[in-house]
C-alpha cells in the first residue's frame, strides 16, 4: 500500500476546511495540523491488522492507518468526523475525552489471551491525559504487560485551557506504554478559524 | 427454586459458552458475586480494579473480539462511575460505527438490599428508570426465578448489550 505524505494529510485537510468555510458540512469538525511529520514516524510502527483508537480529531490517523480518503470524506459530510469508524482496517474513535483507553485495554486483553501478534494502538490529546478514566486505563496495560500503547498528542491545550491553568506544573511520569510528542495545533479546536454562517447561525472559533 | 439460585445456574450455564467471561471486581474472591459465581472455574473470571469504568472498557473491547462478558454491577449506586462507558460507548457503538462493530455485553445490575445489614443512601439506590432514559439496549428486571433463567438463557444469543437488573432482596425468595 502506497503511504499518504504529509502534503497529501495537509491538501485533504485544506479541501475539507474550503468546503467548511463554504457551509457544506454543518456539523463540528476537529482539524488536524501541525503534527505530519510526527505522525508520519509512529504510523511506521503500526501494522494494518493492529488496532486504533481515535478522538474527536481524527483524520490525520484515518488516513495514515490507510483508509479511503473518499470513505472519510463520507464519513465528514455526514457528520461523522468525529465518530470515525472503519472494521476494514480496524479503527475506531470517540468523541468523548478519554472515552476509548478503557476500551482499548479491553481489546487488548482479548487479543493477547488469543495469543495473537496484533497490536492496539490508542491516541489521546494532553487533555485526556488530565483525566482519571485514562489513568485506570494505563496501570492495567503496564501491569499485565498487554500489547496497547496510548500516543498523548500535546498540543498544550485542553479545549481551549493550556496546562498552567489545569494542573499547572504538575507533570505524571508515565510507564512506557505512554508515548507522548509535542506540537503546535495549525488549527482552532474546532473550526477553521473562521464564522461561518449555518443557514442564520454562525459557528466556528478563532485562531 | 430461590431467584439467588436462579442466577447462580444461570451463570454456571453461560460459563459453559466459550465466548463467556465474567468480569468484575471481588467476583473471584470472598463473595463471588453474592455466591452466583462460587462454582464458575476460575479461567472464566476476569478479576479487575476496583474502576468501574475500566471494567466496563474491559467488557467493549473484549466484545469487539468475539468475547460475550458479563461484567458484575454489585450495587446501582457503583454503576455511575461507568455511566460514560455505559451509556456513551457501550450503547452507542454500533450505530455511530453504522452498524460496522457490535458489542454484546451483558451487565449485572444488583439493586442493593436494607436487610440484614442497612448500607444507607449511597449503597441502596436503583436506577433502572434512570438507565432506562439513557441507553437504547434492552433492560431486563426479572422478577421470578423462571424469568432469571429464561433471561440469562436468551441472552447467550444477543448480537448486542443488555443490562439485567438483579434484586438482592429477592435473593432468599422462592418466586
């Protein structure tokens, strides 16, 4: 299968975020931005039989997971860019913040009971890595040595709340099921960065 | 035959599905979920944290693989600290992945009991009604024992969630 380059995730993301801004997909969409190269690098890890869990903001590890490009185009103009799923290539999300570790471990736990090499692959944002359900979540990969890693996306930001006014200097050192990179979102939470008006009512947030 | 005992053979009989695992907390240790699962072989019990939302995490995933679990609620009251897992995953799933991944889980929902011993208000609640408003999956409340078996017996060909809402009061009963 042929890998999608970071001009490629930036170009699909640039064509969904025109159509946005022409208010072709009245629904919420999360962009991603700012972390191709990072991405690019641990998607070489993962296989396409292993798991992966994503969030809200999930293009980026769609297509790099090697799904449709036209399928996830789909999934966005009906409102589902947020809840993407596809069992041709085992992926899953959810758009609740550190809703999908729990369930990652779970699948975990089965594939590594059916001895099997797969592997689960589960994506986070700093924000969920505040949360308590994530913590339950890593303790029981790290201590039965289940075939899961959580990637923290840290962009700084939780929503819109960047740490010094969450925990502020509060840093968790986290066992080596936690992989973390660091990078600067190129979009809004969520949006374009620009109001936009839905038949009478704008949506959208600033940059 | 007592509804304690109507659960109880209805565990041994889903134990007897190779696809069935049950999941919880203190279920493989004194208690065995209120006895029901004294006689389940031990490779069938998934002993977890006490983190209820984990646990039922635990229960999705393995359901996404083949698994049928059966994850053990022993009081309403501790339900809500897997209400996202319950209500925002569990039942959300197959119709947000348009059908594409099923997750049949089976959750024990025990209404606690005043008798012998009075837990008070945080121990005695029962949210059937309020689970009821939340989720779209069947919601069983059997109220005899000939209902416990038939329930527990039709669910080893679910496609998809169930919660069942035990009472502990009936336990002891012959109904």
């Amino acid at each position: 299968m042929e890998k999608i380059t970071k001009q490629q995730l930036i170009d699909f993301e640039k064509k969904i975020k025109e159509a946005w801004n022409r208010a072709e997909i009245p629904y919420p969409v999360h962009f991603s931005g700012g972390n191709e190269d990072q991405l690019i690098k641990i998607f070489q890890e993962i296989k396409e039989e292993d798991y992966v869990f994503s969030t809200h903001r999930s293009h980026y590890h769609y297509l790099l997971k090697g799904g449709d490009p036209k399928n996830l185009v789909d999934m966005i103009f009906r409102g589902d860019s947020q809840h993407v799923y596809d069992k041709t290539i085992n992926f899953l999300s959810s758009s609740i913040v550190a809703g999908a570790p729990g369930i990652a471990v779970g699948v975990a736990e089965a594939i590594k009971r059916k001895n099997s090499k797969r592997h689960v692959w589960c994506f986070l944002g700093d924000g969920a890595e505040d949360q308590g359900h994530f913590y339950e979540a890593v303790r029981y990969v790290d201590g039965h040595d289940l075939p899961c890693k959580f990637v923290i996306e840290d962009n700084n930001l939780s929503i819109q709340t960047p740490k010094s006014e969450r925990y502020n200097k509060s840093e968790i050192k986290w066992p080596s099921c936690v992989k973390k990179y660091n990078y600067t979102l190129t979009y809004p939470h969520v949006g374009t960065g620009k109001w936009v008006d839905f038949g009478g009512l704008k949506a959208g947030t600033t940059l | 035959m007592k509804y304690g005992k109507a659960v109880k053979k209805s565990m041994e009989m889903l134990a007897q599905d190779e696809r069935v695992i049950f999941v919880g907390y203190s279920i493989a240790y004194n208690g065995k979920a209120y006895g029901t699962l004294k006689d389940v072989p031990r490779e069938k019990i998934l002993e977890s944290p006490l983190a209820e939302n984990l646990m039922t995490g635990l229960g999705i995933g393995m359901s996404l693989e083949g698994f049928l679990p059966v994850v053990f609620f022993e009081r309403h009251d501790f339900l809500l600290d897997a209400s996202d897992a319950i209500v925002n995953h569990l039942d959300k799933i197959e119709s947000i992945s348009k059908n594409q991944f099923k997750t049949p889980v089976i959750i024990r929902a025990v209404v606690g009991h005043d008798k012998p011993l009075d837990p008070g208000a945080q121990h005695l609640q029962d949210f059937t009604k309020a689970f009821r408003e939340m989720v779209n999956f069947p919601i069983y409340e059997p109220s005899t024992s000939k209902r416990v078996l038939d329930i527990y017996k039709s669910l080893l060909n679910t496609s998809g969630p169930a919660m069942v809402v035990e009472r502990k009061s009936l336990y002891n009963q012959e109904i």
